[in-house]
C-alpha cells in the first residue's frame, strides 16, 4: 500500500517566511512519526496563477495541480500570517479556490504566525471556521507562534516545538485510524499500541 500523502499550505506571500517555516517544522514533525509522502505548496510560488483565476475551472495547469494536490491530501497543515486580525487574503483566495466537496472529513493542522500574542486566537476564530465550510477535521491542537518564536526565520521556541509535537502525534493517530479505511499503511505501528 502506498504511504499516507501530507500537503502543507503556506498562505505568505513573502519569502523568507516565518510561516513557511513553522508549516515545514510541522511536516518535519510528522513524517519522523511516520513514513509518509510530503509537499509544501507556498504560496509565494503559486500565487500568480492563483490571482489569475476566478473558479477552479478558469485555472492553468500548474496552479489546477496544486489545488488538486490539496483536495488530493490525506491530511493537510495549513498557515498563514495574520493580517488585520484574520488570514490573509491571498490564503483565502486559494481556499476559495478548492471544490468546497474535497476536503470533507480531511483531517487539518491549523497554524498561524504573528506580531504579538494578541493575534493568538486567529485558529480558533479564523481558521477553525473556515475549515468547517469544507467539512474538514480541524484537529485540536492548533500553533501560533510570534516574531520572538524564530531568529533569522528559524524556528527557536522551545514552547512552539512542544506544541508542533502536540499536533504531530495528533495528525499520526489521525493517519493511522484512517489508514485502511482510505487504503495506505503506515510502516510503525500505529501510535496508539505505543502508548
């Protein structure tokens, strides 16, 4: 059986991006819980064909592979930075973007960066209900991590990397419940008999 697919999703249009590290941390974390196949869409690299299109069927090739490859994950980890209290409008553009039937019951990583802490609650607020829209299983561990999380763009938060482990274990147990239902195997055993 082929190994579970993980799609991260960096809503930043910047590059360096604080956000693209903290969605690739949480990719990292997870595929060394697991065996599994990894793809960060950022973004920055995609965005012109995104902004080009209205609809899904308006889109070129390359961006209709990336809005596949979203819809075609058996789990996603999703962040964007935090503009104006709520995601950015870029990271809604490409959701709005995804047939709103593809990510039902998708289990989902939110994370977020910002500022300050002020912005902390954006998973819950923000993302948590977008998510809803698709039918999607946000999973209960969200991160929100600051500008004083990273130095230079790397990640040096001990707080935050317990956090990401936090939702590693949780997208793990996700992907191993889910595992023969949706026809991939993970080659540990399962989290869950480790426990």
């Amino acid at each position: 059986m082929s190994k579970p697919k993980i799609v991260g999703v960096s809503g930043n249009l910047s590059r360096p991006s604080r956000t693209s590290a903290l969605v690739s941390k949480v990719l990292d974390a997870i595929q060394e819980r697991e065996p599994v196949n990894i793809q960060l869409i950022d973004l920055a690299d995609v965005a012109a064909g995104l902004f080009a299109a209205a609809s899904f069927d308006a889109l070129s090739p390359r961006s209709r592979e990336a809005i596949e490859a979203i819809e075609e994950a058996d789990l996603l980890v999703v962040g964007t930075p935090v503009y104006r209290g709520s995601y950015t409008g870029a990271f809604k553009h490409l959701f709005d973007l995804v047939r709103h039937d593809r990510l039902r019951g998708k289990p989902v990583v939110l994370t977020a960066t910002g500022g300050s802490l002020l912005h902390g609650l954006v998973t819950e607020h923000q993302l948590r209900p977008l998510f809803g829209f698709f039918a999607a299983q946000s999973l209960p561990t969200t991160v929100y991590a600051t500008e004083s999380d990273f130095e230079n763009y790397t990640l040096s938060s001990l707080a935050i990397r317990n956090r990401i482990e936090s939702a590693a274990k949780e997208a793990v147990e996700q992907l191993n419940s889910r595992s023969e239902i949706h026809g991939f195997r993970t080659a540990r055993t399962p989290l869950a008999a480790t426990i």
